[in-house]
C-alpha cells in the first residue's frame, strides 16, 4: 500500500516527485519537476516521469 504523494528526494525539498532519475552514479530516485530539469542536465542520467505524479513534465 502506497497512497502516500511520492515527495521529492532532494533535501530540503517537499515538492511532489514528477520523474524518477536513473543515475549511473548513484540510486535511482524520484524528485519533483524542477530538480528534474537541473538533473537531467548531466551526462548519462535519464528521467522517466512518473505516472501518477503531476503532469507537467515535458
Ligand atoms: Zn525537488
């Protein structure tokens, strides 16, 4: 059971998790929009968004 809203995992962040990163790097993990968007960025990290997050990932 999971009906809790999936929260960003960055620090000090309380958005809701729109994608889930996949870094080589590191664990995957669920983070709002923005830090999304700042993630992706880098080289090899790769963002699915996440089907019942909010729908404004791109
Ligand atoms: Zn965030």
């Amino acid at each position: 059971m999971s009906d809790k809203p999936q929260v960003c995992a960055e620090e000090d962040c309380d958005r809701p998790a729109a994608v889930r990163l996949f870094v080589p790097w590191a664990d995957d993990r669920d983070v709002c929009t923005a830090h999304g968007r700042a993630l992706v960025q880098q080289p090899g990290v790769v963002a699915m968004p996440l089907e019942d997050g909010p729908d404004e990932w791109q």
